[in-house]
C-alpha cells in the first residue's frame, strides 16, 4: 500500500519540538503507570488484613490494569489516540484525591481500581502513539527512552516507600496521591501540544483533518531526504498468529517474572523489604533503560529480545540456587537482583516494543491491547497458586516461566524479522511495499 500524501513524511521529518512535547508526555505517562502499579504492594502496609486479601490487592493492579488495556486498547482505535488521553487523566485525578484520604481497604482498592484503569489505557495508547508520531531515524530511542519512565516510575515509588515507612499511614498516602498530581499537571499542559495521530487520521478517512493537523504542528518542520535514511525495506510475511504467540509468550514471561521477583516476594517472603526490593529492581533497570535506550536506533531488536531472555532465565536459576548463602546475607540477594533486573530490563523494553509496532495502523490499539490483556492477565493466577509455595518452589516456578519466554524469544530469532535499526513503522506493519528482508 503506498503512503497517504500527508503521512509520506512523517519518518522524514527532523526532530522537533513537537515530538520533544510528545516525548515528556508520553514518558510522563508511563511514569504514573508504573507509580500507580506499584501503589498495591505500598498499600499492603497500610492496613491490617488476612494474606488471602493480601493476595487480592497484589492482583488488584494488574487486573484493572488490564480492564483498562482491553476498554481503551479498541476505543482509540475508533477514537483516537490523542482523544483517549482525555478519560484517562481525568481519572488519574479523581483517583489521587481519593487515595489520599482512603483509610480503609475497600477504599484503597476503590481509587486504586480508577487509576489503574486509567494506567492501563494510557500505556495502551501511549505505545501505538509513539510509533505512529516518532521520526523513523528516533522512533526506537524515542520509545525506549519513554519506556524507561516506567523504571523510573518504580524507582521514585520504592524510594518514597522507603523513605516514609517509618511515618504515618496518612502521611504515606498523602506523599504518594500529591506526586500523582504534580505529574499530571505535566501531562495535561504538554499533551494539548501534540497532534491526533497522522497516520490514525488517514486511514480513518479524515484527509481534512490530517492535512490541518499536518500544517497545525508540522508545517515548518525540516525534511530529511531518503538517502540520509535507512533504505526503504519489506519484511517477512507471517501468520497473525504466530506473531501474536511469540509477543504474548515474551509479555507474560517478563510480567510475571518481573512482577513476582518486585512486586511479591517483599510481601510473601521479606515484608518489611517491600519498598527496598522496588527500589533496587527498578533502579537497576532504569540504568540499563538509559544505555540501551540510547542506543536503541542501531541495535538489533531480535538479538537484544534473546540475549535478555537468556539471561533472566540464567539469574532467576542463580538466585534460585544460591538461596542458603543469601538467606543470611542481604547484601548477596540485592547484588544477585540487580543481575536479575539488567536482563529484565532489556527484555522488557525490547518486548514492550515489539508487541505494539508489528500491526498495522487501524489494528494497532486493538491487538496490542489484546497481547498486553492476555500477558498481563497471565500474571493474576500466578499471584494466588505462589502464595503457598516454599521459597524454592516459588524461584524454581520464576525461573521455568522465564525459560517459556526464552524458547519464545529462540523462535522470534529465527523465524521473525527485524523491527530494530530504523526500520519505518510502516514496513513493519506491512503497510509499505518495498524489497525483501531476510
């Protein structure tokens, strides 16, 4: 299918401050995903309940989370993506104010519930808006870069956790609902300076409004001629399925790994390290998140999703096989968890990407809600069938769901294509004709 007249430059375009706006906004908002997702186990302090209700509020995040991945994922491909951000920011809102003055555990998990619905549709719609607005020469740093918010995200939410554990519940939650505010002030001011998606515009039919959009925020941007970019390519056809098999393999085997190792084991096994082991996850991923970020563009998307495979599946076995020595020494577990979360933060933000840029345009919110509901939604059981596992049981059942992931990852290697190395967003989806990629 060639391009659309108002589109066909997009990838050409040279960085502006239109897609320095779109940058803050979206990695703002996959800040506040992660601050709200790890609200749960935070929260798990501030009341007195039996481990069954434990259990539930640790599963209360990814369960709304996911809620909203499948309501939003569809909608902003009816709406639009730009249009969806409206919803959910008001719901941030309502959901900090309320958190702040929840002081029982049906409130907790009331206010709770409306921001992780909003973090759900917001990540959704946030990952297919990057790839449809990002310059292809930027596209992969850009997302990678935002993406790393999340690790930031978790990072300034263990550090408050453990900074204010001493303090009063109500201080705890009043510190928490204020910087969920604060963010959302950014939010609201940069997203009213970037436009509907192009691209989301033409293939609804709305040529009129993509050619004032264009003009609107575009209109003086440089344009950089094809021989500055990566020659026009066409990759592999393959099965809708298979594609969706692999990326929902990969999710689900780093959401489940990533979330039972921070987000579980503090409150099953070590609760008073709950906000320390947060903190040091994603400490360590958010600067790995830098690294490979910055780099993102001319690395390899396959040989960075099997490299990281390998990896967490080795650490997790490592950690697992190493329990009588880091049982008396916190120092040892801390320096084998931030081996762990290098490779699940790679993994991570390679997967992250390639589940939401392989569809094409008209689909893109849709499926790539239904890969994240699915991979997400895996993450729910694994929560209650661990709660009674020994420490052993639970590293051996981590470290068997990340070797699921790997043999994902092994097949994506060899069978998929490359979506890395300033492939164009269109290429990818398979909406450009071009030459063939081996």
């Amino acid at each position: 299918m060639d391009s659309n007249p108002f589109s066909k430059n997009l990838d050409k375009f040279s960085w502006s401050r239109v897609h320095t706006y779109a940058f803050i906004a979206f990695s703002a908002g996959f800040f506040l995903e992660a601050y709200i997702f790890g609200m749960a186990p935070i929260a798990s302090g501030w009341v007195s309940v039996p481990k069954f209700l434990t259990s539930t509020l640790l599963a209360w995040a990814p369960l709304w989370l996911i809620i909203g991945i499948i309501v939003t994922g569809p909608l902003s491909d009816r709406l639009g993506r730009k249009t969806m951000f409206y919803p959910t920011m008001s719901l941030y809102g309502i959901g900090a104010l309320g958190l702040v003055f929840s002081d029982t555990y049906f409130l907790i998990l009331l206010f709770l519930a409306l921001m992780l619905f909003a973090a759900g549709g917001e990540m959704n719609t946030i990952m297919v808006a990057t790839h449809e607005i990002m310059p292809s020469r930027h596209r992969s740093k850009a997302f990678f870069l935002e993406l790393n918010f999340i690790n930031i995200g978790g990072f300034v939410l263990g550090l408050i956790g453990y900074l204010v554990q001493n303090q009063s519940v109500g201080f705890q939650r009043l510190m928490i609902g204020v910087t969920v505010l604060i963010v959302l002030i950014i939010l609201v001011y940069t997203r009213m300076k970037i436009p509907e998606s192009i691209r989301w515009l033409e293939k609804q039919g709305k040529m009129e409004d993509a050619e004032k959009e264009v003009k609107k925020y575009f209109g003086e941007i440089k344009v950089i001629s094809q021989d500055q970019l990566r020659p026009i390519v066409r990759v592999k056809r393959l099965p809708t399925s298979f594609k969706l098999a692999v990326v929902i393999l990969v999710a689900a085997a780093n959401t489940i790994g990533y979330g039972l190792m921070t987000y579980v084991l503090g409150p099953y096994f070590f609760s008073t390290q709950t906000p320390l082991i947060i903190l040091v996850a994603n400490l360590a991923e958010m600067l790995v998140g830098f690294v490979i970020g910055a780099l993102a563009d001319v690395l390899s998307r396959k040989l960075l999703l099997l490299i990281s495979f390998i990896g967490a599946t080795g650490s997790t076995f490592l950690i697992m096989g190493t329990i009588p020595e880091w049982s008396s020494s916190l120092p040892l577990f801390y320096s084998l968890l931030v081996v762990l979360n290098v490779f699940v933060g790679i993994s991570y933000l390679t997967e992250d990407a390639l589940k939401s840029e392989i569809w094409p345009t008209l689909k893109r919110g849709t499926v790539t809600a239904i890969a994240r509901f699915i991979s997400i939604g895996a993450y729910i059981p694994t929560i209650y069938l661990t709660s009674g596992f020994t420490i052993y049981q639970y590293m051996l059942f981590n470290g068997l769901v990340w070797a699921v992931g790997t043999v994902a990852a092994i097949l994506w290697f060899l069978k998929g294509y490359e979506t890395g190395k300033g492939v164009n967003i269109d290429e990818i989806s398979g909406e450009t004709e071009g030459t063939q990629v081996k």
